[in-house]
C-alpha cells in the first residue's frame, strides 16, 4: 500500500499569552512555516483537518472554516475534528483515513488553541473542568488536577511511586524545553523546587502541571506516489512515514473502570497495542528510538511508559531515576519539552508532537536535543484521564 | 484609549515573537484588546437520573441495577453499557470505603467547598463503580486507604443536589 508521508511541519511560538496575534494569526504563521518546510504551494493541498477542542475558549463557533478560508483553502474540502485532549491525535488518525481511502492526496492538518491569558487562569480550569462530568463529577468540585491525582495516588499505594520520581519528570521535561526555541518554559529545575512549589492537588504540585498555551501547529501529510510525482526534490530529502496508527476509548468517568485499572491507562495501551501491530513493533523499548508523550501532569507521563510497554506495569519510577527516558537514555521522552515544558494548547498539541517527531527523525532538531541516529518515533495523546486515547508510529522511509 | 469604545481594555505595541530581524509582519504590530463576556443560563434537566437527586431529599442514596448481569452503575444509568438492558433503582445503606483521595487546599470558584477540602473515590457498599466525592469530617493524616465511610446528609441550603451529602469516616 502507498505509504502516507510527512511533508511539511510548521509551528508558531507556543506562550502563555500571544497577545500579539489572534489565533488564526498563529494558526497563519504555523501553515506558513509548514509550506516553507515542504516546497508545496498551498493551492496543491486538497482537503484540511482542523483540529481543535473548544469552541469556550476560542469565543467562536466554527473556527475550522474559518482558519480554512484564512490559508485561501476554498473552495476545498474541511472538517473540524475533536476529542478533548486526544484532538490532534485523532486529527492525526483521521488524515491518514482520507489519504489511505483516496478521498485525499496531499492533507493539511492544522492545530490550534488559545489556552493562555485571555481567560484567568480560574476561567481555563472550569472550561477545562467541563469536559469532565458535568452532573456528577463539577458539582462536588472536581476539577482535572484532583481527577489525576486520584489515579496516581492509588499507583503510589500500589507500587510505591514517589512524589520524587513524579519531580523527575517535571525536571526533564523543563529542562529538555531548553534546547527548544519556540517553548514556553524552558528551565533548569531540581527536584526540590519541584516539590516545593505550591500544593494544588495531593500529590501534584504546580510544577507537576502542564502549562496553558497559545499555539498552533500544522503538518502536511500525503500519499507518498503523488509526493514524488509532485514534490520537488522529493527523493532528496530525508522521508519520515506515518506507519501505524491506533485509537481506544475508556469510561469517561475513571470511576465507573474496573476497579483494578485505577492506576492504568487501559485505553492507552489498547491504543498502543494497536499501533505496534500496525507498525510490526514487538519490542517497543528496543524498537522506538524517541517518543513524545501526554505529560498532562507528571504521573501521566510515568502511566504511560507503562500503558505504551516501554516498561511493565509498576515500574515506571524506578526505570524514571536511573534516566531511562531523559535525552541520553535507551528511550528519550518529550526531547521537546511536552505539556510541561513546551507548552500545552490542547488542540495543538497532538500535531506538535508530529511536528517534534518528524525533526527528530529528519535529523533535523537541535542537535542539543536531537536524538542520534532516531529512525522510528512515537507520538501519545489522550482526553480526560486517558478516556481517549490516539497512539501513532512514525518511520524513516527514504527511498 | 478611545472613551468612545466602551469595550477598549488596552492598546500596546508587540515584539516579534520570534525576534527576526526582519520581521515579514512588521506591519501588523498594533495590537488592540477587547474585555469580552458571554453569560449563558441552561434550563438543565437531570433526565432519567432526576430520581437519584429527588431521594437525597430522605436521605437515601439509590443506584441503577442491571437486571441482567447484575451489575450496579453510580452515578445511574438508565441503560447498562454492558448489555443494553434498560435498569431498575435500588437503594444503598449509603456505607463504603476509602478508595483513594486527594487534597486540595485551593478550591475551585465553582466549587461551593470550604478550603481545604478533600476529594475521594469511594467504593460504596452494593456499588459496581467508584464514585467521586468530599470527604469531610476528617484530616488526610487520618486516612487510610480501605477505611470505612458513611453518607452525612446536611440541612443547610444548598446550589446543586449533589451539594445535600458528602461522606465522612464510620467511626473515628
Ligand atoms: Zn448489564
């Protein structure tokens, strides 16, 4: 079957406020660059996937035809695509439906999100609250920190997980976000500071939270016999696949899942389970060279090396100390930074780690973050507590 | 600032972001701010599930059976999602244990919570499911996972039903 490849990736600067632009300003910059980075004019693209999760924080309905008709995409094809935190992702799954089922030969994936300062803080939590329960889990205050918290707790009964071990996430992700330009929070922290910053919900301190971020992200995707019939230069340039590709859902209340699942992200390994069939992947340790995981929080990091079989279940704090997963270990995870470090913009964020995934395996990152030698590259992303779950395999395939 | 444009927050002048020297939007680095509000009112119906939040007013905590496979669903559904079969109300001792909690010392601004306060998985007594709720009545240094927890049904007025109970250890 023809492969579908990865032509262009672009990204605008992801920051906690980007007063400076609208987000089809930023969704602009991010096609522009994605453009620049394939050689394509935009009028050969055919069909774009918009994806994004709220129409609350946005202030618009509809916004997917609307950054369409801004990169002068009409009279061509659009849909939005949604899933919460696993938007991208399934925007990501859904382009590789249209290429593979010829409704489309060369696709445009765009994800935005304005997270940032033009709502309060207070304002983000309960928009993002409300993609929780909305009858029975906002009512007695939930919101996503304490939902998080609540699996985690039962993983550190259950295994001994340590509140330093969740800080050592948060230590790398910073720290990796260093060696990115467009990040939102590089820095250079320690373990202490993670744990001493403020208290939002047992275990999870502020600096074991994802960021809120403005930011877009677009990738060109296309099926690889009409790239080398219509990309200059095709065959010149490094070719990076998107070769396996797997979706899971879950009870959106983590509550109503088997009770013994508490601590693990079953959709996410279904998800997973799905890819590596998908991409021949028996050995996922041994066989992916640099991931990109959902750092949602810091725990949601360490579930899901477990979920993806990077390390059995239980193990993930331990395998998390002896550097197992930071830019010079057997596996590195988020080399850009992830949620924590780079930034999060929901929408964004499952194409951003395309885009993160596609430098890695070009060579093309910043070599202070680049992963030596990475030919196979994995990308993660769930909704709510892992209710949905989009797993992705992307290859070097040069001809 | 413009009196005259009533919505006008601020007015600035933005950097590149990216700090190219040649900025290819040097045009376009006048930036005005808006402070805009949408308040929306839902006539919001609990459906199927209303009779749960109608008992609270006795004092009793019900649950959705399924008659077929026997499992027990709360918060209710009024079709099971293991087989479809349209369920029956029955009613807990409103007694469980401690599954797995968090504290939070800032609460949410929708939350209607003192601060700090406790959020809790609870495996109720007779219950296939978790269900999410405060605890009160109780420090975290006193939790223990498996501990036994009761329902407390307040008389203070309340915003949302849900708001009429929470629960706190059986005995302490
Ligand atoms: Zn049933």
């Amino acid at each position: 079957m023809d492969d579908v490849v990865v032509l262009g990736c672009g990204l605008s600067p992801f920051r906690s406020s980007r007063f400076d632009g609208s987000i089809r300003d930023w969704v602009a910059e991010a096609v522009l660059a994605a453009l620049a980075d394939s050689g394509l004019e935009h009028q050969q693209i055919d069909q774009s996937l918009m994806a994004y999760e709220s129409d609350h924080l946005a202030g618009q309905i509809g916004q997917g035809v609307i950054w369409h008709d801004t990169l002068g995409l009409t009279p061509r094809p659009t849909a939005r695509i949604e899933g919460c935190g696993a938007t991208g992702g399934l925007a990501l799954r859904s382009a590789f439906a249209y290429l593979r089922a010829g409704l489309s030969r060369c696709l445009l994936v765009v994800g935005a999100e304005r997270v940032g300062k033009s709502v309060s803080t207070a304002t983000a939590g309960e928009i993002f609250a409300m993609s929780s329960d909305t009858d029975w889990e906002l009512p007695v205050g939930g919101h996503f920190t304490a939902y998080y918290a609540l699996l985690m707790r039962e993983h550190m009964r259950r295994y001994g997980t340590t509140e330093e071990q969740l800080a050592l996430v948060s230590v790398k992700n910073h720290g990796n976000a260093r060696y990115h330009p467009l990040a939102q929070k590089p820095k250079e922290l320690t373990v202490d500071e993670v744990l001493a910053s403020p208290l939002i919900a047992s275990p999870y301190k502020l600096l074991d939270c994802s960021l809120l971020s403005d930011g877009a992200a677009a990738v060109i995707l296309a099926n690889r016999s009409w790239a080398q019939a219509n990309v200059p230069r095709f065959s010149e340039r490094p070719v990076v696949a998107l070769t396996g590709s797997g979706c899971a859902t879950d009870y959106a209340r983590a509550g109503d899942r088997p009770r013994d699942a508490l601590a693990h992200f079953t959709a996410k390994r279904l998800a997973g389970e799905a890819a590596y069939a998908m991409a021949g992947i028996s050995e996922p340790l041994e066989e992916i060279d640099v991931a990109e995981v959902y750092d949602s929080y810091t725990g949601a990091e360490l579930m899901a090396y477990e979920a993806l079989g990077f390390c059995p279940p239980g193990t993930s704090g331990p395998l998390s100390e002896e550097g197992v997963f930071s830019l010079q270990g057997e596996l590195p995870v988020n080399p850009s930074g992830g949620l924590l470090g780079f930034g999060a913009a929901a929408g964004a964020t499952g194409v951003a780690q395309a885009v993160e995934i596609t430098a890695q395996l070009r060579g093309e990152a910043d070599p202070r973050r680049q992963v030596a030698g990475a030919k196979r590259g994995l990308s993660d992303c769930h909704a709510g507590t892992c209710t949905v779950a989009a797993v992705h395999i992307f290859e070097r395939k040069d001809i | 600032m413009d009196p005259k444009v009533k919505l006008e927050l601020e007015r600035l002048r933005a950097d590149d972001p990216l700090g190219r020297s040649e900025d290819p939007f040097a045009d376009f680095r006048e930036v005005l701010l808006l402070g805009l509000e949408h308040r929306f009112r839902y006539r919001h119906s609990l459906g199927k599930s209303s009779r749960f939040f109608l008992a609270l007013e006795e004092g009793v905590l019900l649950a959705t059976r399924c008659e077929r496979c026997g499992r027990v669903w709360l918060p209710p559904r009024p079709v099971c999602p293991n087989d479809l079969q349209v369920t029956r109300w029955t009613e807990l001792s409103g007694k469980g244990t401690l599954e797995s909690w968090t504290l939070c010392p800032r609460a949410p601004h929708y939350a209607r919570t003192g601060e700090p306060y406790l959020l809790a998985y609870v495996a109720l007594e007779g219950v296939s499911t978790l269900f999410l709720h405060q605890l009160r009545g109780v420090g975290p240094d006193a939790l223990q996972h498996g501990m036994e927890l009761h329902a407390v049904f307040g008389n203070e007025p309340v915003d949302h039903p849900l708001e009429r109970f929470w629960f706190e250890p059986l005995e302490l």
